[in-house]
C-alpha cells in the first residue's frame, strides 16, 4: 500500500525510518496531503515521511525569507520579523527573554547561531556582550545577516565549516532541530565544538501541544478526512516533532543533559489571522497554559 502511494505522489520510494535511532518499525498518527506522520516504535519520536529534498527545502526557505510564500498562509509575515533590531519587535523579546536565561548559566563570550538566518538573534546577542558567529544555508538571509547588521557569517551547513580546533561556550540552535535528517550526528558535532562547561540552546515545535490535541480530534471524529487544522501544525520542512521526554532522550543520545527546558506559546503578532481564528488561537492558547500543553519547547543542555 505504501510503496503503491510513494509511487503516485512522485515522493522518494524507500521505507519509512526513524531519524532519531533508526528503527524502521513505526505506527501511522495521520496521513496529510503529502505525507504521513509517523511515530517510532523504537523510541516514539514522530516524523514525517517522506522528506523533502534538500532543494525543495532550500526553495522553501528562499520563499520564507524574501516574499513569505509558503504551504500556511497564517505564516506569510512569520519571518517579515527577522529583519530589524527593534525593541518593540517581538521576536527580538524572545530573543533577549532566550538569552537571559542562557546568561543565567553562564556569562556572555564566543556564540554560534546554527542557522541563524538574517543574522537577527545575533545582533541581539552581540549587544549583550556576546563574541557572535553564525551559519546558514540560505543566501537571502545570509545577506541582510552581512549587510544590515555586519555579522561575521558562513553559508552552508554546520557539518561543512571545518571548525577543528575551534570552540564555542554556546551554541544555538532556534527552530532548527526539526529540519535535521541525522539529529544525533548533529548534536554530536555541536558537543565536540563546545568548550568546557559550553551550553547548546534549542527551541523546536512541542508535539504534546493543544494544537495536536484539538487537530488530531477533528481529524479522527472526520474519519480522517479533516486534515486543514493538521497541516498548520505538522508543516513540510519540519521532519521530527518532540515532545519533553524524547527531546530530552535524544539529546542525550548525543551526550548531552538537560539543563532547564520550559514550554512556550507561539506569539500571535508574528502570525497573520483574520479576526476569527485570532480569537480561537487565543482561547486555545489560555487552555494551554493550564493544561501544560504549550507549543513550543525551550531548552538548555550542555555536555554530559
């Protein structure tokens, strides 16, 4: 039946296997328009299958970042944010909410922003003391990182620096670990690039969200057949969702212990609602914090 479906959507054609460990043994959360979600068997991490190809990823991006075309249009001005120093400019709350409680571990000197895009969480870091450097795979965003803001950037990705004999007392990685195809070996390469006592910093959609909750409910009371609440959530260029339990677990796959994790709500002035579904997010969003069930993660790890 999958190879049967693989064949008609043009899609790649191998089995479904596990990003984390592996494993080729999981079950079907949903199907979508293009992909199934999927979760591991072996140690129940969800991912989408099949993936984009890198290219399709890197035209994603390019659209992202210059004109905001994309699969959800409430995401068309998400990244119009990333643009401007401005301290009324909620991304740029986050980013300094995110560093203080970095800092609180540990004090400011040489940062690596795993794709840091436009360069703008750098900037804020560079203000607060912090000796920045950054990679992205994205030219667009590369250049307004050089230009704008006069960062010191690469294009590519974190595998192909060469950074032998280099380190780093922090390493970032915001909305990052979703898009990665091997997570472990990543994170194993940004271990051995920290200094001693170094933290690695990452957010990443939460899968035990009230967002699956009630989207996952509408699908099943459907028959399946409702899959537009899902596809807000479960979005093509994000391969591996988390939950607390299995972020934590493949960190440490890595060597790498938790320091603090929180749950975080999306801010909705970065998103473009109608008045209608603002509201519904908003009343989703208070369930969430009294249910625990926030979507997005945050957290602080550092060698084990």
């Amino acid at each position: 039946m999958w190879d049967s479906e693989q064949k008609q959507s043009g899609l790649e054609e191998e089995a479904p296997r596990c990003l984390v460990c592996e494993s080729p043994s999981a079950e079907t959360v949903y199907r979508i328009t293009r992909f199934r979600v999927l979760r591991c068997a072996a140690c129940s991490v969800v991912y989408l299958w099949p993936l984009l190809t890198e290219e399709e990823v890197q035209e994603l991006f390019s659209g992202l970042y210059t004109s905001g075309e994309g699969s959800v249009p409430e995401l068309r001005d998400y990244y119009g944010f990333c643009y401007e120093d401005d301290p009324q400019n909620p991304l740029v709350q986050l980013y300094e909410s995110w560093l203080a409680r970095l800092e609180r571990e540990r004090e400011p000197g040489r940062l690596l922003d795993v794709g840091c895009g436009t360069g703008l969480f750098l900037a804020v870091a560079r203000r607060r003391g912090w000796e920045t450097f950054g990679v992205d795979e994205c030219p667009e965003a590369l250049a307004h990182a050089r230009d704008h803001f006069g960062l010191q950037v690469w294009e590519g990705s974190f595998d192909e620096l060469g950074l032998e004999g280099k380190t780093f007392d922090a390493i970032t990685l915001w909305d990052i670990i979703e898009h990665a195809r091997a997570p472990v070996d990543l994170l194993c390469g940004i271990r051995a690039r920290l200094s001693p006592d170094g933290l690695v910093g990452l957010s990443t959609p939460n899968r035990r969200s009230v967002l699956d909750v009630v989207a996952g409910a509408l699908y099943r009371l459907s028959g399946g057949r409702l899959t537009t609440p899902l596809e807000k959530f479960y979005i093509e260029q994000h391969f591996l969702y988390f939950d607390p339990e299995t972020l934590a677990s493949t960190l440490a796959r890595a060597d790498l212990q938790l320091v603090a994790q929180a749950r975080e709500l999306t801010d909705l002035r970065r998103l473009h609602l109608s008045p209608a579904k603002r509201m519904v997010l908003e009343t989703l969003f208070a369930a969430a914090r009294v249910t625990g069930l926030e979507n997005r993660l945050f957290a602080l790890a550092r060698a084990a």
